[in-house]
C-alpha cells in the first residue's frame, strides 16, 4: 500500500467558507496564472469589491439568462432506445466529448479528451441547441473533467497534471481567466509498471470541498506517486489537498447527492486476474472515514470487489454492484425536488443515474454493452441491497441500444448532467455526439 500524505484538512465551517465564498463569487473576471494561451494573470482580490465596483453579471450567475428564439426541437435519435414516455435527441457534436456540466442559464460545458473545452449555447431550451464552441483551450490534456459549483460562480477542470480554476459569469461563452491551483500527477510510474496507465481525472465539490479522482499508473501495482490511483480532496483555491480515498484503480465517475451533500464514487476494477474479475461499483465515499481504502489491487477477485485477507482488512464494501468490464465514466444524482420545462416524473426523483462506456476489450463477445442506468435510492442508500451474486439488481436501464449486435457499436456514452429545466444530458466519446433527454411531451399552461 502506499504511503499517505498529511492528514486531510479540516473540514470547514459555514464561517469560514462564506468570506472566501464571497470573493470568488465577486471576482467573476479574475485573472490567470497564464495556463490558458495568450492570457496574463491577474490576482484575486483580498477583499469583497464594493458594489460600484463589483462585475454585475459575474453576480448573477446564478441566474436564468431568456434563451433565445430557436427552431423546433431535433428529432428523435432512432438508433437509440430511451425509458418509455421519454425521448433522446442529438443537439451537439464535439469531438471526444467526455465530462459535462449544466450551467443554470441552459448553456452546457463540455470536457474533451484533448486540450480544449467547448460550451454549447442554449443546450436546455425548447428548440435547437447553438453551435459548439471552444470556452476555454489549456496547455495540458485530456481536460476531462468539468464541474461547475453555483455558489462560487466557478468551473473546475481537472487534466493530466492540474485542477484548474475558471470564473463564470451568466451568458458567457468564453473563459475570460483559467488558473491553475492544483497540481497531481507529479511523480513517477510505478516500477515495473504494465503500461495501463491512466491520464484522466474527474473533479466534483461537494460540502465546500473540491474533489479530484486520479486514475492509476498500471493495471496492478503499488504506486510511487500518492496522488495516482486516489481521490484527492482540497479547499475550493487548491489549497491543502490531501488523500481521501486511495487504492482505487479509475474512479472516473464522481456525483454529488445535491441533498444530502454526500460524494458518490465509481471504481473500475482490475484486468487480467487469473480468475473472474471483480464487478464494479458506485459507493458513497462520504459514509466512510478518510482515507478510505478501497483495496486495488489486493483485494479484488471473484467478481466481488473486496476479499478478505492481507492487506484488506480495511478494505470498505461498495453499496451498488454493477457487472465487471461495464467501465463508468459519468455519473449525476436527479435532484428529488427537480423543477422546470422538461422535469421527469417521480421514478427518476433522487436517483442515481450512471453513463458507462462498455467494455473496451470484449466487443466480439458481447459480454458488457455500453449503456446509461439509473439507480432508485432512498437518499444515500440504494433502493434495493446489494447482491454480490448478481449486479443486475439494484439499477434499471435508462438509454440502451449503443451496442446493436456483436462487433458493432454506434456509440459509448461518457458524461452526464441535469440540466436547469430538468433534462439529462449524455455525452459520447466515440462519435463526439450530445445527446439530450427529456419526457416526449411536454404540456404546457395555457396563457
């Protein structure tokens, strides 16, 4: 097991979150440290601007901004297939889209496995969505990983080697700072690494703390560089980031329960064990004491994610079982009181919906499809106990129809998000395609 860092901060208090919330709140068009090409940096300022002073529009951000008039809505995506009473619609394309993020004026951002981020304009309205665009190009790739924290007007990106810090202000298309606040990734390969390596990380906030998921260096080793293979947690400027959650292979699909605050984690467990592999899993890392210890590579086997045994004694059981090889990649809660234009019904109030990208060895065997699930809950506990035995138990299939026959795919979904007026968004990775969900009518108050 590899050595930890130093403890975990302490976890702050609504005091003293708020002065800093405030800051980065009012400081919607701070600077960069030049991370971004072409841009200067400009600090933050060391107090809250007075309001002749302070950027309106980075103060509303939280705000609904009118869409614009728009054509009618895309048609119905047929290849696909969607939950009854909903329909699932192509609004965008953008190559090697990955992470996504819902921006509360119906705009979408959208973390790629290039250097680029792209936002795609008025993603929530009743017709078509505008035309991609690039909102922010870094110097570091895959920039994968996107969040957007409402309360501090902000995007995190988390890359190969940073977290990245960008200040949003309602309607804006184009990143006017990118800082950079954290850096992972720094040390080496593990020794006698198998060349498994993993270079994309996921961020997520959750209870005024930042979250960076960092996958590993091989498929089976003991890295050398702690921050691989783990869940970092950090305050929102970067600052004090330490370990909490480790010995976990690629946890790339993280969700904050917007209820209850609680972080959600999906691991992807080892390849080539001798015998069954390990199914994987979604767990509410926030139910454990840090730093959690998930048990790669000791203590998988036997499609169960944990064993009992050396070096596993404090290894922590997963809550949702899914098959082995079905590789999460996004993940997002459907908040309970969700309102707006396109709300789904009541089945879907609280869930847990999971965008996995299917099996990347396998395809000539059909043995795991790519596919979007959703998860009921009773909060932080799902619905249905996990089964061990079966990882078909606990969750539902919500868009399904990426693998249409043996040796054929026409898609692998990647992220997901909730938009503003309650549609799901999933992004594809394979096609660079955007695809939106949301009840097939949709009826409307008389004037």
């Amino acid at each position: 097991m590899p050595s930890l860092p130093r403890q975990l901060p302490a976890w702050p208090s609504a005091k003293r979150i708020a002065p800093a919330c405030l800051i980065l709140f009012a400081a919607c068009a701070g600077g960069s440290d030049g991370f971004a090409s072409g841009q200067t940096s400009t600090p933050l300022p060391t107090s809250t601007p007075s309001p002749s002073t302070a950027p309106t529009r980075a103060q509303s951000c939280t705000g609904k901004t009118p869409s614009a008039s728009q054509p009618g809505p895309p048609p119905q995506n047929a290849a696909l297939t969607v939950a009854n009473g909903l329909t699932i619609q192509t609004i965008a394309h953008v190559s090697s889209a990955r992470e996504l993020a819902a921006l509360p004026n119906g705009d979408l951002i959208v973390g790629t496995l290039g250097s680029s981020i792209y936002i795609v304009p008025n993603a929530e309205g009743s017709g078509a969505a505008g035309a991609p665009q690039v909102f922010a190009t870094v110097n570091d790739s895959p920039a994968n990983g996107v969040t957007f924290v409402p309360a501090l007007c902000t995007i995190y990106v988390g890359t190969q080697h940073a977290i990245l810090r960008i200040p949003y202000a309602d309607g804006q298309l184009t990143a006017a700072s990118v800082d950079k606040i954290a850096s992972i990734r720094q040390g080496p390969i593990a020794p006698n690494s198998d060349g498994d390596e993993h270079s994309t990380t996921s961020v997520a906030f959750a209870n005024g703390m930042l979250y960076a998921s960092v996958g590993s260096s091989c498929n089976a080793c003991t890295e050398v560089d702690v921050t691989r293979a783990s869940i970092q947690v950090m305050n929102p400027d970067g600052t004090a980031i330490a370990t909490r959650a480790t010995r976990i292979r690629n946890a790339i699909a993280l969700a904050t329960n917007p209820t209850s605050g609680h972080l959600w984690v999906g691991g992807a467990g080892q390849d080539n064990l001798p015998q069954l592999h390990p199914f994987e899993f979604m767990d509410d890392l926030s139910s454990h004491a840090p730093v959690t210890d998930y048990g790669w590579p000791d203590c998988e086997e036997n499609h169960i994610a944990y064993v009992a045994g050396a070096n596993c004694s404090a290894t922590v059981a997963p809550l949702v079982a899914f098959p082995a090889y079905i590789t999460h990649i996004g993940a997002t809660f459907y908040p309970p009181n969700q309102a707006g234009t396109f709300a789904l019904g009541s089945a879907y109030r609280g869930a847990l919906f999971v965008s996995s990208h299917g099996s990347w060895h396998a395809l000539n065997s059909c043995t795991v499809a790519p596919e979007v699930d959703y998860v009921p809950m009773k909060g932080d506990v799902p619905a249905r106990a996990v089964n061990w035995k079966d990882p078909s138990v606990q969750w539902k299939p919500f868009v399904t129809g990426f693998q249409p026959a043996c040796g054929s795919r026409i898609g692998r979904p990647t992220g997901i998000a909730v938009g503003s007026q309650g549609s799901i968004f999933i992004a594809d990775d394979a096609n660079g395609t955007i695809y939106r969900v949301r009840p097939f009518a949709v009826v409307r108050p008389r004037d």
